[in-house]
C-alpha cells in the first residue's frame, strides 16, 4: 500500500527539491521576482508610459495644456483653502459646544454635591 499525501505535505517537499538544488537566475528571472519592489516599479513603468501616451496623444497644444492644468492647479489649491476653512469652523464649533456641554455638566455636578452637603448638614443637624 502506498503512503497518501496531502498537498501541503507535497508543496513543501517541492519547495525543498527547489531549494536543494540551486540554480542559475538570469537577469529576467530575478527582475520578473514576486516582491513589492519590482511591483512599485512596474507601476512607475506603467505611470511614465501612461504619461507619455496622454501627452503625445493630447487634443491640445502644449501652451493650452499647461494653461488649462494650472487653471485647474488653482482650482484645486482653492478648494483645498476653502474646505479646509470650513473645516477649522466646524471644529471651532465642536470645541464650543463641547464647552458648552462640558460647563453644563459641572454645574449639574455642582448642584448634586451642593444638595449633598445641604443633606448631609441638615441630618448631623439632627443629631
């Protein structure tokens, strides 16, 4: 009767075969690697090719495209000043309301411990 393996068992085993016997690596070979090095390069490869195709392939003339990206530069950067404006007002007024909310409490805590004394007064009073 023959012994039964999983497919782990025979993964690792095919992993160990691998690694006993080393080979030669072209250049190819080790470029072509599963690592996130080689990933972020091919995407940086991809990024300038991509670049490259849009501005040969662009409807516009080179002075139309850099007037029209930095009418949108400008957009953008006024965009960004006036939702980071309304940010900053909308944390004023959580800061406030926080305060506000924070004073109410105290003066509930105030009045409790005030009426405890007041309690506590009356009742050794009495004794």
């Amino acid at each position: 009767m023959r012994p039964t393996f999983c497919c782990a068992t025979l993964s690792l085993q095919a992993k160990k075969v691998q690694l006993d016997r080393p080979e030669r690596s072209s250049y190819w070979e080790v470029f072509m690697s599963d690592n996130a090095g080689s990933k972020v390069t091919y995407f940086l490869v991809g990024l300038g090719v991509g670049a490259l195709v849009g501005i040969l392939f662009a409807p516009k003339s080179g002075d139309e495209t850099r007037e029209f990206l930095s009418k949108k530069a400008d957009e953008g950067k006024d965009y960004a000043q006036r939702k980071a404006r309304e940010l900053r007002e909308r944390a004023d007024e959580l800061i406030e309301r926080g305060k506000d909310v924070a004073s109410k409490q105290k003066e509930s805590i105030s009045a409790a411990v005030e009426g405890a004394r007041e309690a506590y007064r009356r009742e050794a009073g009495k004794a």
